[in-house]
C-alpha cells in the first residue's frame, strides 16, 4: 500500500486493489515559491489544447479559418471556466458565504460542466457577432470537440475522488478511503448508513461512465457533422445524446446539485436538452419535407411547361403540314390547268 498517496482505491470485482492515486502530478519552486501542478487542472488543459488542434486542423473544410478557429478558443475556455466556476458556487453558496476567497480555488475541484457549456456558448456568441459568422454554423463545427474534452476531463475526477455514484454490486465498483469519507458525511448515524450511501461498499464510478459515453458520442457526431443538411442538427444531436446519459448518470450520483424543492438541477438541463435538441430535429425534418415538396412542385410545373410547349409545337408542325399539302394540291390544280388550256 502506498502510505504517501491521497487516495488508495480499489476496484474489488476486478481484482484491482489498493492503486495509490494522487491530485498533484508534480511539484517544482519558482522564484522561492512552490508550485503544484493538479491532474485536475492538467486534463481540462489538455483537452482545451487537443479540441484546438483538432478543430484548427479541419476548419478548411468546414469553410473556417485557422485564425478563426484560435480566436474562438481564445475567448471560450476563459468564459467556460468562469461559467462553470459561478454555476458550483451559486449553487453551492453556503460552501463560499463565509469566505469568498474559496472562490477562486480551483484545485479542489467545483467546476459545473453546464455552467462551463453556458459560458462558452455566450463566449462563442460574442465572438461569431464581432465575425459576423453565422452563429449556427459555429456552434454546429464546435460542439463535436465538446464531449472529447468532456472525456478527458472526467478523469480529473477520478484523481479528485469526486463525481462518483451510489453503492454498487457491479464488477467495476470502486472504492477508496476518498468515497468512504465522502459518504460517511452523508450519513447521520454511521453505525446505520443509509441505503446506497454505505461508506464501506464499491461505488458506481459514474467518471468512467461519461468517459466512455462520452467518447461514443464524440464519433456519432463526427459523422453527424459531416453528412448534415440543415442549421444546428449537430448541436441538436449532442443535447438529445448527451441529455439522455447525463439524464441517467445524474440519478445515481451523490453529489447533485439540487433545486429548493429538491430536484437535480442537472438531470433537469438534461430534460430541457432533450426536449429541446428533438424540437430543433423535428423542425429541420419538416423543413426537409417543405423544402422537397417545393422542389418536386418546380420540378412538376417545368414538366407540365415542356409538355405544353411539345404539344405546341406538334399542333405547329401538323398546321405547317397541312398547309404545305394545300399549296401543292393547289399548284397542282392549276398545273392541270394550265395543261387543259
């Protein structure tokens, strides 16, 4: 076992014990300061820095710009982190109230994933106006990079012993000295804890779980992107896709952020997702369908037109004939004439 780690986790059903796991990837002194580099902080980089090369690097064709393309970075990994950071904390004021300092304490964690989706879409917004780039067609080229970065991200949760779920029996349930001490503050009586709450059984590892739904969600949208058609169907996939788990996922964690009535907030945005992502699909289906009846009308109407004009032209041709045979009985007739006299 290693004694020095922040956290000894175990998977039991998969014969996976007693793995030391710490928050800081490494530790250095600049100018007389220490200074500690979190995994937590260091995957939300990474995934920033691997959206942005990917998205520069197919940005031609999609009809964008390099410098485009880094100029939106530039302004929505900023407004996504303060997003999210205002969403925790409102959320969770009572953390904060007594010392606003807390706020700007990022290393523990208290990043909201929808707040940081909001402030990056108002980022995206206010640059797509100075640009004068259509804001659909943005949002639609961004939003596939959104659930890779959403999967590397996750496993700072992981390293923070955070995000995870109710007790499970499942193969994969994890378990460490990080989700007992978190539960066992749930529970009012330790010595009867509450049911799905047991600081001494494996938990759901609910980060895996979005990692992996997120990483199949990223190739469906990749794919989506490529073949659509019609303004916003990409970002209308990702909120059906990624409502429907973050839905689900939301149910069985234990750290949900909740309404006064007790509702989870999340799993609420994840309705409204769905809902919302369904009604864009259905408005471009009808579209679709108004848009090749127009088409099928035109295509008609030149069809009827061309019949019209060969009809004409026939009934021209038949005139044209038949005078020609009047004018050669008459010569005719008047050669015979001619003859007679």
């Amino acid at each position: 076992m290693n004694n020095t780690a922040d956290y000894i986790v175990s998977f039991p059903g998969l014969a996976i014990n007693n793995l030391g796991i710490n928050r800081v990837v490494f530790q250095f002194s600049l100018f007389g300061h220490d200074i500690a580099i979190y995994w937590y902080g260091l995957l939300i980089a990474l995934a920033f820095l691997l959206a942005l090369l990917l998205a520069i690097r197919q940005a031609e064709k999609h009809s964008l710009k390099s410098n485009d393309i880094l100029d939106f970075f530039l302004i929505l990994i900023p407004t996504a982190i303060i997003g999210a950071r205002l969403y925790y904390v409102a959320f969770e004021w009572s953390q904060f109230s007594s010392d606003w300092l807390k706020i700007f304490d990022l290393r523990s964690g208290g990043l909201a994933f929808y707040g940081g989706v909001i402030g990056a879409i108002l980022g995206i917004w206010v640059m797509a106006m100075y640009k004068r780039i259509r804001l659909s067609k943005v949002l639609d080229y961004f939003v596939v990079y959104l659930p890779l970065g959403h999967a590397i991200g996750r496993w700072g949760n992981f390293f923070n012993q955070e995000a995870f779920g109710t007790n499970t029996d499942l193969p994969w349930g994890m378990i460490s000295n990080g989700t007992a001490h978190y539960l066992s503050k749930l529970n009012p009586d330790p010595a009867n804890p509450i049911l799905g709450l047991d600081p001494a059984l494996p938990v759901h590892p609910t980060f895996l779980y979005e990692f992996l739904a997120n990483m199949l969600i990223f190739v469906i949208l990749i794919f989506v992107r490529r073949r659509a058609k019609q303004p916003m169907s990409t970002l209308a996939s990702y909120f059906v896709l990624y409502g429907i788990v973050r839905f689900f996922v939301e149910g069985i964690r234990t750290d949900s952020l909740y309404t006064g009535s007790g509702l989870r907030i999340s799993q609420l945005l994840s309705a409204a997702m769905v809902v919302f992502g369904l009604l864009v699909i259905l408005i471009n289906i009808l579209r679709n369908n108004s848009r090749k009846k127009a088409l099928a009308a035109i295509t008609l109407s030149e069809e009827q037109a061309a019949k019209m004009l060969l009809v004409t032209m026939v009934e021209d041709a038949e005139e044209t004939a038949a005078e020609s045979e009047e004018l050669r009985e008459t010569e005719s007739s008047d050669d015979e004439a001619e003859e007679n006299s």
